[in-house]
C-alpha cells in the first residue's frame, strides 16, 4: 500500500520559487476579502459567468461538448439534458453549485467523495456515480501517429476502497493539525487522488471540483469568480505534462510532486490577477459601456480578442462588444490584425 506522507513530504516542496508562489498567493487572498466585501453586489455577474464557464471547460477537457447556448441554458436550469453529454454537463454543475453554496460543510471523506461522484451522474440513465470502478484501469496516451499507449497504471480495482481511506485519513490529519500550508497539501492530494484513478469514470472532473472545495475550505474562493477549470483548459499540455512528471515513481513512493504543485500554483495566481483585473473593470461602472471597452483596450500592452473582453466585461452584451470594436476601427482609434479566430485588436 502507497504511505501517503502529508507531514514530511511537504518540507521538501519549500523551494524559493514555491515558497515565493503561496507568499503571493497568501497577499491575494489578503485583498480578496477587501474586493468581496466592496464589491459584493457587481460580483454576482463574475459568479454567474464564471459558473458557466467552469462547467464548459472542465467537461470539454474530458472531451464532452455541447453549443455554448445549451451550456448557459443547462447551468441556468431552463432546459432538460437530451444527451449524454448534456446529462454529464449538468450534473457537473449540480455538484460544482453544491460546492459552491456549501463547501463548510462538506468534507472530503470517502463516502462524501462517492455522493459527490453519484450526483456527478445524478441525470445519467446509467448506473455510473457513486461507486469505486469495477475493473483495473490505465491512463493511456496517444502518440502522434495515433498509436496508444499507457501513460500511468493506476491503483487496481480490489485496492481502491483502502486506498481512499488511507489518502483522506492522512489527508485530513495533516490539514487538521494546520502545521503545513494548505496551498500545498491540496494538490499534493489531488495529485494522489488522480494516481489512485478511483473511479471507471469522471476521476479528471471530480478532481476539479475537489480542488475548488479545498480551496475554498481554505479561504480562497476566486475560483467562485473566474473559471480556474477554463484556465486548466488553456494550459491542458503543460497539466498533462504536470502530471506525468509528479506521477512517475508514485507507486514506489519516488515521485516528485513538485512540478504538479508549481502549476498548480501558477494556476491559481494567473485566476488571482484575473480576478483583481475584473474587479477593477467594475470599479468603471459610471462609465458608458463603449467607454468601458476603450479602457479595456488602453490597460492591455499588445493584442487583444473580442473573447477576452468579453470575459473581463462578462456584463457587457456580445452585439455591444462587436459594435464598439467596429465604431473604434472605423473611427482608427483601434486597428483589427489577424482572421478568423486569431482575429484581435492593437491600439494604432
């Protein structure tokens, strides 16, 4: 059986880069609580888009789809899944909205992780949530020439039920005890959590959704305002190169967690600066909404998409983004390089 070490395995993560990582992260966090109480009726918008997006991007990294109008319809609730995708999709959401609304009081023990795992599949007309994976699995790669081939052999199937209970018992012990920084223990377990692979399927998603409610039992709810699942996706190869090199060794307890926890931890400090970006958007609320665009523009050095100021104006409509974008070319205040889905936009 695989020891997990949430006490000395820690100490050994304290390089400078790392230490420098949670130092900022903890200032963040600091200036969060300031942000939320000031600004804590503009911040329902970043909440609802971020919710939308979160579920879109962490399904779309396991390869489920839809259109980005059933997305909002499903999260919104106003229409019924009428696929298996869509089934999967809003259970995802069921769960990511649980998180949300009641993290304090849910806490990752085994049976937790299983109800959580269930109403993950709650709208599937399979009998898939809820229960450790039946058979020995293998997370596989596949090369360039299409050729596939085991990345990492999990735990197997008859060794699974143990290993989760050995995982959040010295998990929780360690995070009780309080001795070790929290911005380090939580992907040490979601590292270990995947390595296991408990489940036939959704481990990718359920590990996402546990690493928000870590967070945000941690104090460090922006995940509630940007999407740090859609940043995953806009890093997915250097994720999945995170993980490959922090799961080599792991069953001889030789791994390094080291690189999975440094991307971790850019992850959450590239959602910080988001989020201190947005809230600083809102701040311009007096102003026009084609003003709020043009100071969107003038805050960004180079290039900018139609898509990112849209994600940092989530309340500002797609016609009103378009149209201003259109007015300013005409006008030369801003000039359109590129085509198609490159298309951006560089002050002249």
């Amino acid at each position: 059986m695989r020891d997990f070490d949430y006490v000395n395995g820690p100490a050994k993560l304290l390089t400078p880069e790392i230490v420098q990582m949670t130092g900022s992260i903890h200032e963040h966090k600091g200036r969060q609580e300031l942000f939320v109480e000031a600004n804590a009726d503009e911040l329902k918008t970043l909440l609802e888009v971020a919710l939308i997006q979160s579920t879109g991007a962490s399904n779309r990294i396991e390869g489920i789809f839809t259109s980005d109008k059933r997305l909002k319809e499903l999260v919104s609730q106003r229409v019924e899944p009428r696929s298996r995708s869509e089934q999967e999709i809003a259970g995802y959401r069921e769960v990511l909205a649980a998180i949300h609304e009641s993290y304090e009081y849910i806490t990752p023990r085994p049976n937790v992780i299983l109800q959580l795992h269930r109403d993950l599949y709650s709208y599937a007309q399979r009998d898939a949530g809820g229960r450790y994976k039946s058979a020995d699995n293998v997370i596989a790669e596949t090369d360039a020439e299409g050729n596939r081939k085991a990345r990492f052999v999990p735990v197997p199937a008859f060794a699974t039920a143990e290993a989760m209970e050995a995982l959040c018992s010295r998990f929780l012990e360690a995070w009780d005890a309080g001795r070790m920084d929290k911005l380090i223990l939580i992907p040490m377990f979601i590292l270990d959590f995947l390595c296991i692979h408990p489940f036939n399927d959704g481990n990718g998603r359920m590990s996402r959704l546990l690493t928000l409610l870590l967070l945000y039992k941690a104090g460090y709810i922006v995940g509630k305002y940007v999407s740090m699942e859609m940043l995953i996706e806009k890093t997915k190869e250097t994720y999945y190169e995170a993980l490959a090199a922090s799961s080599a060794g792991w069953h001889e307890g030789e791994n390094s967690y080291e690189p999975f926890v440094r991307y971790s931890l850019g992850i959450m400090l590239k959602a910080y600066n988001e989020f201190e970006s947005r809230v600083e958007h809102l701040r311009h609320r007096d102003l026009s909404k084609p003003e709020r665009i043009r100071a969107v523009i003038d805050r960004k050095a180079g290039k900018i998409t139609k898509k990112e100021i849209m994600e940092l104006c989530p309340d500002i409509s797609k016609v009103t983004v378009e149209r201003t974008l259109t007015e300013l070319v005409k006008s030369g205040y801003i000039a359109k390089v590129g085509a198609g889905p490159n298309t951006g936009y560089v002050r002249t």
